[in-house]
C-alpha cells in the first residue's frame, strides 16, 4: 500500500482508500477491477451517468505493443495460460504470463517490446467491461454454469460474458474451442466473424481440422497436413482434461509458430500449477492431492475422473448454489468415502449420504485426520471442494497452502 501512495504522490493522482465520495463519479472514465460486480451501487452510478467504465484488462490492451493470446474457460485456463506461457519461454520467445492467473496484465504491458507475447488468462469478469479487447489468438476451453449469483442467476448472462473474448476478432485472428463442449460450438456458429480462422480441439473424435487424439497421440491437422505431437502417455499431466488443456496451448502456440518439437519438449516437462491436481506426498500408501482450484462442481467431475484409484474427496466450503447429482454416479464408481468441509458441510452430507460414508469436519484439520482414517493404501485423499473458500480461508490459494501444511507435517503411522 505505501508504494502505490508513493507512486500515486508522485505521478500527482489524487486517491481514495478504504471507500470513496462522490469524487470518484467525476472522473472521465472508470477502471474497474474483476472483484467489482456490474450490479454494484457505484457502477450503476457511473452508468447512469453516462460515464465510461473499462475492465483493467481493456486498458492494458490499449498499450500491448505485442500478440496477445487470451484464453478463456470455467475450468482449465489457468493451466492452460500457464503451459502455453511455458511454450513461448521454453522456445526462447519473449512472452508474459498475466490476467486472472495471479499477475495483472496492467503490471507487466510495459515490459513488453513489439517481439513479445503475453498469454493471458481471462475471466468472466474481466470481460464485462472491454469495448476494443482483441486477441491475435483467443481460446475457449468450456463453458459450464459458474458464478451464476454474478449473472442474476442466469447462465445466458455467464455464457455472453465468455463469448465477449472474440467479439472484436477480426480477419488475421484465430480461435481456438473445444469441440466438445457444445455451448462453446453454439456461440461460435452464431457470433464468430466468419473471416476469423477457426482451430477446435477435441479429446473425444477426429477433426477435419485442428487439434485431437489420434491413436492415443495428440495430433495437428490443418489444411490436409497432419502433425504427429505427443503420445497421451508421455504428458507429464494426468486426467482427460489436461489432454484438452495441452491440445488448446499446442494449437495456440503453433499458430503463432513455436517449432513443434520445442512444443512436444513443453508438454513432456511441465508438471502443472500450484493448487490444480496437484500431488502433495505420499504416506503409508496413501496419496495426498491438492485440488484446491476446483471452486466448482464441473472441476470436481474432472478430478474425480483423474483416478484409478479409490478417493476419500474432501467437498464443501462457500456454496455457490451447487447441484452435486452431476456427480453422484463418479462418487458411486470412484470414491470410497467423503469428508464435508466449511459453511456448506450439511448440504454435502445431504448431497451425497445413501451413495457413501459421509462426515463433517469442524476445520481442516480435523478434515485431514478424518481423511487420513478413512483411507487405505492405496487409496487418494483429493481436496476438490467444488466452493469456494471464503468461509473458513481468505482464498482458494491459503486453503491449499493450510492443506498442504497439515498433510506435509503427518507422520507415518507404522
């Protein structure tokens, strides 16, 4: 906080913290961040004044010299942003890794030179106020309900506040979606500019053009021309929906030129980011996962079918109006019992008593001590809440970090 009254003095910008006066209504044009909903009593202000309101992700692409690749998804961008970021660096291409994965693109533009790329993960929110947004390379990874209390509970509002990360595309501009998902297709068929190229992926089928899994390996076909990439085996990323993840980045990365073997190099090396699947420790035969990214039920599907092996999943924290029978036929086949966590614990024994064993826990360590009894060797304890976290942690990020903690400082029982 001091730095940034620093540099505001500095630079002579006036500023209020802690709340604002009606000072702030007489500013040209406001910048909001992702965190301010457009329902909000000072937007509705702005608006009804007729006065501009951005997202900081539109003003920072005023000033991008470079490419940008945007990518987009209820689940799955951050490890997209990240792997495909990972394609550029490891290729020796200046490239920024920024948006809603941690670093805001306003933070990093000026660092750019005209030979740069920044791989920018874009939320929901952060499309909600953008007017000229537009990405050399955007991807669409999957639409599924998701913040729905943001869009008056209407998923229409969610899938249109997506959809707005190709609105200003344009000849000489790629997007990459998941044909798989057939919200994704819908909004592409309807909205896309037909001059913009179109690149789908897909785990489940062959394409005519694009990316897919051919013989179990992950394979380019563009304009009669097939690439060979990688064998599913050799990622270093396990479950199917890291194979759409790493099709989305390969295909982002190849448009833009990355050499197919320094691609194929990425993909056998990258070990995924922090919170996602993430793999802890084992203890006693007892295999400890992070997954406390998963703030949805759509990630907890994904998760669930990223085993062989029998699950003790720790569910529950802030609800966000979740319907849990998605997954009552993964708990059935693959999980071996259940621990509910934080505000919504009794709609998750309610959700899910009949199928398995269920218990609540009071925090997470009596979470993790719970967990830790109702496995076997053998067995995975899995941390895909499937809420979010303002219950009982400040973010997704401390919950993970409290998680590992706890499980890193057990001790074998033999």
């Amino acid at each position: 906080m001091r730095g940034a009254v620093k540099e505001l003095d500095t630079q002579g910008i006036t500023y209020e913290f802690g709340g604002h006066s009606n000072k702030v209504l007489e500013a040209d044009a406001l910048v909001v961040s992702p965190g301010i909903p457009s329902n909000a009593p000072l937007v509705q202000a702005a608006q009804s004044r007729g006065l501009p309101i951005f997202s900081e992700l539109e003003i920072a692409s005023w000033y991008c010299p470079g490419v940008i690749v945007a990518i987009t998804g209820t689940n799955g961008k951050t490890t997209t942003t990240a792997l495909t970021g990972r394609m550029f660096k490891d290729a020796r291409r200046p490239a920024v890794v920024a948006g809603n994965i941690g670093t805001a693109f306003s933070q990093v533009v000026g660092d750019m030179t005209s030979e740069s790329v920044a791989v920018v993960e874009v939320s929901s929110f952060q499309l909600d106020f953008i007017t000229a947004f537009r990405p050399k390379v955007a991807a669409i990874l999957n639409i599924t309900p998701d913040h729905l209390d943001r869009y008056e509970h209407r998923f229409e509002n969610y899938v249109a506040a997506k959809e707005r990360i190709f609105q200003n595309q344009a000849e000489g501009d790629t997007l990459i979606f998941n044909a798989d998902d057939g919200i994704a297709c819908e909004i592409v068929e309807k909205h896309l500019h037909p001059r913009v190229t179109r690149l789908p992926f897909s785990t489940r089928r062959s394409l005519e053009q694009g990316a897919m899994v051919q013989s179990d390996v992950l394979t380019i076909r563009v304009d009669n021309q097939q690439l060979d990439v990688i064998p599913v085996a050799s990622l270093s990323l396990f479950g199917e929906h890291n194979v759409a993840n790493a099709l989305a980045a390969l295909l982002a990365a190849w448009v833009l030129e990355v050499p197919i073997a320094s691609i194929r190099a990425t993909l056998k090396n990258f070990k995924g980011v922090e919170h996602r699947l993430e793999f802890i420790r084992e203890l006693d035969g007892v295999t400890f996962i992070n997954d406390s990214k998963a703030t949805n039920v759509d990630a907890v599907w994904y998760a669930l079918r990223s085993f062989k092996q029998p699950i003790v999943a720790l569910f529950g924290g802030r609800d966000k109006g979740n319907d849990y029978s998605r997954l009552h036929e993964l708990v059935r086949a693959h999980v071996r019992a259940i621990v509910a966590i934080g505000e919504s614990a009794n709609k998750v024994v309610e959700a899910f008593s009949g199928l398995v064993p269920v218990v609540k826990a009071t925090n997470m360590e009596d979470a993790v001590a719970s967990a830790r009894r109702l496995a076997v060797s053998g067995d995975v304890v899995l941390l895909s809440p499937a809420c979010a976290s303002f219950d009982w942690f400040d973010n997704f990020e401390h919950r993970g970090r409290v998680f590992k903690e706890i499980v890193n400082a057990l001790t074998s029982s033999s």
